[in-house]
C-alpha cells in the first residue's frame, strides 16, 4: 500500500521567551514525534481536546507553519524539503478548509472573487473559463449560481462551509485537511456539510484529514482515527479498532463520554480528573498519567512509544507490549 501522505516524527517547538531580551526560557512542544499516514481516498479522524496539537498539525503538515522537525511525505517526497517554488506546486495537491468559513473570507469579495481567487492565483485559465469553473465549483457544493455577486456576510454559516470548500476544491487538490469544519455550525447543518464532503470524496477521489474535538463528530466520516493527547499521538485505528477496542485509556475516556450507538461497549461514563496540563510544562512520563485511572509506577518515569497491537491499531501505553 502507498501512502498519499506519510507524516514521520512531526515535531513543532515553540519557544517560551520572557522578558526585554526576549530571552528563551523553555519550550512548547505542541506537536511532538507525531507520526502517521493518509491513504487516498480515505478520511483519517484526528481527535483531541483543543490545545493537543491537531490544528497545529494541520497546519504544519502544509508549512502554513513551519515544522521544527520530522518529516512529511506526500506522494513520496518530503515535502519538509521542498523550496518555496516546489512548495508552490505541492500546495495545489493540499488544500485547507478552515473552522470559522467567516473568518477565513475575505469579507468585501464576492463568492465569484473568493471562488476564483486560487485559480487566479496559480495563474490558471482564461477569465472567461475561470467564471466558467466558479459556477461549476457552486454548484457542485450546492450553492446556487444566481449567488454569485453576493458577499460571505449574505450567507448562513453552512452555505459559507461550503464557499470555503468550493476554494478548496477549486485547484483539484487530492488531500484537504478540514480543521473543525462543522464545530461552529449547528447540528442540523453539520451533517448536512459532512454528507456534501463525503460525496465530494466519493466523486473527486480526495483524501480528508478531518480534525475535530469530538469523536463522535468524525465516526461517521472516518476510515481510520488519531487520537492526540498534549502534543503526541496515543492512539491510531481503523474506526471499528478504535471504537469498538479503544485501548487507551484517554480514548476510552473520551468514547464514554459520547453518546455512539454499540451495545457491546461499556456505557460507564469515565470522568477523568483534573485539567489538561499546560504543554510548557508536561507532565514526565506518559503525559496522561497525572489524570490516567490505570497509571502505574512505570508511567510516571518512562513516555510510551506508539506500538503495534495488531491490524492497524496502534497505542501509546504502558498497558500493552
Ligand atoms: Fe495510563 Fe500509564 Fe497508559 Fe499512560 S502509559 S495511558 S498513564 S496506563
Ligand atoms: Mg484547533
């Protein structure tokens, strides 16, 4: 099998700086030996609460920030090592779509101007024909073309998803990442944009990362699910692996506390204590133990690895191996 995308080791570093000189004092390690992969074609889930470090992988994996380290590959070259020029090129492939569409919309451009603006952009089409494909773009979101002088303020917030997602869609890319796209929509809306971007998948061949907080948000559309706990990856499965055998203890803490219909799995509510802990200042260990139920001496002084139970499930817990 070949990955559309390989992400090996991700780390993105801030650091702490203090005082007039701006002196260095310590380290945010929001994204932390983050590896995983997309195939094409499916919709990996990456699931966290927020501060964990998803949309910062997101981000970094499109160099919208650059990653302190590690690597990502995307079709087979790492696209860590690419110049602003190749950049470029690679961009058209990845595309974004944003949580706020209202925020991500330049508020005096017409949908037609917003639609159009990558294609122009990367220097692509006639004016003519670049009109052409701005229609062809709403009406495969289902937005209506008489629509098309009108400005992001004019639009509920499904229909503005659904510009945000016309421009994603706008230069063919193969992978979009979707930083929370339904989280500021009400629920009637959300399934409606989910179903659109699953039939978009379904008609373009595309590849999602589908980042949200909530687990129960992303099992309808996930293939496969990451879960990210304070910078790191705990836990990746197939939807059935992960929902039906979560092995993690954070994951099966955030499964309880979702309503998802399996009558096989334990319904007790788990309440973990305490706050997420700070990521300037990380917990040793496995950084889930101050807050996990089953931690043991050896979590405290050791970080568990991610390793491979079997399938496609992978874990980072001393519980196992
Ligand atoms: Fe809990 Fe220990 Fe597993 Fe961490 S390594 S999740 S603290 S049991
Ligand atoms: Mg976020």
């Amino acid at each position: 099998m070949s990955y559309l995308l390989e992400v090996k080791g991700l780390c993105k570093h801030f650091p702490i700086k203090k005082g007039v000189l701006r002196k260095t004092v310590g380290l945010v390690k929001a994204v932390d030996q983050v590896s995983f992969y997309v195939k094409p074609g499916e919709t990996f889930g990456l699931v966290g609460e927020s501060g964990c470090g998803k949309s910062t992988t997101g981000r970094a994996i499109l160099r919208l920030i650059e990653p302190t380290s590690g690597q990502i590959y995307f079709e087979g070259e790492d696209i860590v090592k690419l110049s602003r020029t190749h950049l470029r090129k690679a961009r058209r492939d990845m595309q974004m779509v944003f949580q706020d569409p209202y925020a991500s919309l330049n508020p005096r451009m017409t949908v037609t101007e917003l639609i159009e603006e990558p294609l122009q952009v990367h220097g692509l089409y006639s004016t003519k024909e670049r009109r052409e494909k701005v229609f062809e773009l709403m009406e495969i979101v289902g937005l209506n073309r008489s629509y098309h002088d009108r400005y992001p303020h004019e639009f509920s917030g499904g229909q503005r998803q659904r510009i945000g997602i016309a421009r994603a869609l706008a230069l063919q890319p193969k992978l979009i990442i979707a930083d929370e796209p339904v989280s500021a929509l009400d629920v009637s809306i959300q399934s409606q944009v989910v179903n659109l971007m699953e039939d978009l998948q379904e008609e373009f061949n595309l590849s999602y990362i589908f980042i949200a907080h909530d687990l129960s948000v992303v099992r309808h559309i996930s293939d496969r699910v990451g879960v990210m706990y304070l910078g790191r990856m705990v836990e990746i499965g197939t939807k059935q692996e992960l929902y039906q055998e979560p092995a993690h203890p954070y994951t099966e803490a955030l499964l309880s506390a979702v309503p998802i219909p399996n009558p096989k799995a334990k319904r007790e509510r788990i309440v973990l204590k305490g706050d997420v802990p700070s990521p300037a200042n990380p917990p040793t260990g496995c950084a889930f133990h101050p807050r996990c139920p089953k931690a043991f001496e050896r979590c405290m002084q050791e970080r568990p690895e991610l390793i491979h139970l079997g399938g496609e499930h992978y874990v980072a817990c001393h519980l196992y191996g």
